[in-house]
C-alpha cells in the first residue's frame, strides 16, 4: 500500500517498535529486518516525516510486514506471562413474530454483542476475566501468513485476530479462526496509538481496558438456548393471553361451523376478527402439544389446519406447506416450503 509507515521491526530476535530506537540508531544501524520477509531493514527517523522502518532493498508488501509485525508484537506480550482480560461473553435476543422459539431457528435469533450492551434482552452466558496464558502460538494460513494467535489455557484453547487500523487495511471485516472461539482485538482506529508507541507503551494499551475488543464467535453461546427458549415460551402464552382477554372485551368473537372428517359435525369454531398472526399464535398454543401421529386433521379453535414438517418438525398452519400429506396415516405430516425448497426429495 502507498505510503504505508511501518513501525514495526523485527531486532535480535524481539519485535520492536520505531520509538524504541535512540537518534544514533537510525539507518542501517537499528540492525533490524523485516518481520514478515526477514528482509534488511534501514530505520527512517527524520525530523519532518514520519518515523518508520522500510526495506533496504527487494521490499515485500508493506501492508504484510506492518500487519505481520503487529500480530508479533501481541504473541511476544501474551507468551510472556502478562495477565490478558477477556471479555464477558453476552448474547442478546429477540422472539419470533409468531410462534415461539426451538432448536431449530434459535440460532437465527441470538447474537453476540459487547460486554457493554445494556438492554434488557441479553444474557450473559461467561464474565469477563484476566488470564495468564500457559501457551500462545502463532497459527499460519496456507500461504504462510499469520492468519491467528491460538491461545490455551487450562486444556481449553481460543484464537485472536487483529483488526488493524484503517490505514493499514480497508476491508475491514475478520473472519473466525477455525472451530476456535474467536476474540478480535480492534486497532482500526488506533493508528496513532501505535506510532507513537514505544514496545512498553504498546504493552500496557494492550493490556489495559482501552483496547477495543469483541468476540467474533464463541459457541459457547448455546449454553443460553434451553433458557431464552423457556423465555420465548412464556413470552409467547402472556401475548396470546391478552390478544384474547383484549378480544373478549371488545366483543369481538362470533362462531360458524366448519366440517372435516376428523371433527363431530356440530363442532362450533371462534371466528377471529383481529390480527390474523394474532390469531395464529393463539392457534398454535392449542395443536402444540397434539399427537399428530392421529388420523385425523388437527385443527385449532378457529378451524384452521395445522401441520407438521417431515424434514425441520415445526409445526405451522398448512399454508406455509408445499406438500400438506406424507403418506397413509400421516394427513397431520408433510414438508413445509422452506425445507421443500432446499431439498430435491
């Protein structure tokens, strides 16, 4: 990248940074190379422009020495021993429009926020801690580039990754290393932080709360499904219960008759003439619980059909199905549009 200024620089075998030098150390006397090539390094420390290592010949991508170098610099600091604070994992989460939440679409309705979220939606499923690392290595992607720092403690491992400041790099996403539970550390917007630094005082902001940091994934995060379900559910029975204590006040119910095989030729459905997801939820607490392994059609207090999916087993009103029957003695199975859509057979 044009015009990149590289602090970092690799010197006995340490990772230093520019401003660790003294002014008789510039040039080819820093005695430094590369981080990322191991190329010679020539130390840049004018009085006008910005200090900064550059190569003294064959240079390699800027962009990689300066991101090679500050990953480095965090390994050399988290492998020596120095406490790291973690931060709390916390998830927040939001209901359905109808029905309630399960195993099944849980997940498209949970998500990891900061430790710092404070609406009433969330869960804090681990606190936040300082840990000394037993171990801290660098992990390689297949073209030998850093691609994370993978830290152990106590049998269990996680990885780090960098965002590195905005100058450096505009893509500005990272993705999760592996399987690992993945925490970024955020320097998009700490390029002067990092310039102006000695190796000492980039220690001490890695180390203290000022550093921006945030998990990028953690699965942890199931082990707060079995109670945001509950939740889910009861959230679920109190909405219906005052759609339908709001309907009887109004007066607005009314009944007509509905015939079916599987229904006594008196029976007498509610009519609803409220919201028609209103409705449906107050429906799908009636079949929730049904056997629809039965003969016959299952039918909530307004006569409306409800079905079972083959493939996902949500339960849904039989509009929501491409295919309303699976067989002999299955009329209450069937596959519903989402799962006929994403499979052949």
């Amino acid at each position: 990248m044009t015009g990149l200024k590289n602090p970092f620089a690799v010197r006995y075998g340490k990772i230093i940074l520019i401003e660790d030098l003294s002014g008789n150390e510039r040039g080819l006397n820093c005695q430094c190379v590369c981080p990322a090539c191991e190329g010679t390094f020539i130390a840049r420390m004018g009085e006008k422009n910005t200090h900064h290592f550059a190569h003294s010949k064959d240079p390699c991508s800027e962009q990689l020495a300066y991101i090679s170098g500050l990953y480095r610099l965090i390994h050399q600091v988290l492998s020596s021993g120095n406490r790291f604070y973690i931060p709390a994992l916390v998830v927040s989460y939001t209901f359905p429009q109808s029905g309630i939440l399960s195993e099944s679409n849980i997940a498209n309705h949970v998500k990891i926020v900061t430790e710092y979220y404070s609406a009433s939606n969330k869960r804090v499923v681990s606190p936040g801690r300082s840990i000394a690392f037993k171990e801290a290595e660098i992990a390689y992607d297949n073209k030998n580039n850093i691609a994370a720092i993978k830290l152990t403690h106590q049998g269990s491992s996680m990885a780090i990754k960098v965002m590195p400041p905005d100058t450096v790099c505009k893509k500005g996403t990272v993705s999760a290393y592996k399987d690992l539970p993945t925490l970024v550390l955020d320097f998009s917007k700490d390029e002067d932080v990092i310039r102006k630094s000695t190796s000492i005082g980039f220690q001490d902001y890695l180390l203290t709360g000022n550093l921006v940091k945030y998990w990028l994934y953690n699965p942890k995060i199931e082990k707060a499904y079995p109670e945001i379900i509950s939740l889910s559910e009861i959230e679920f029975r109190e909405r219906a219960k005052r759609f339908a204590e709001s309907q009887n006040n109004t007066d607005h119910r009314y009944t007509d008759q509905y015939r079916s095989h599987s229904q006594s030729p008196n029976q007498t459905y509610e009519v609803w003439h409220g919201n028609e997801r209103e409705r449906d939820e107050i429906g799908y607490l009636d079949v929730k619980d049904k056997d629809f392994q039965q003969t016959g059609y299952i039918r909530d207090r307004f006569g409306k059909r409800w079905i079972k999916c083959i493939i996902c087993s949500e339960i849904k009103r039989d509009a929501h199905f491409a295919i309303g029957y699976a067989g002999t003695g299955c009329v209450n199975h069937g596959r519903c549009l989402k799962c006929a859509a994403g499979r052949k057979n």
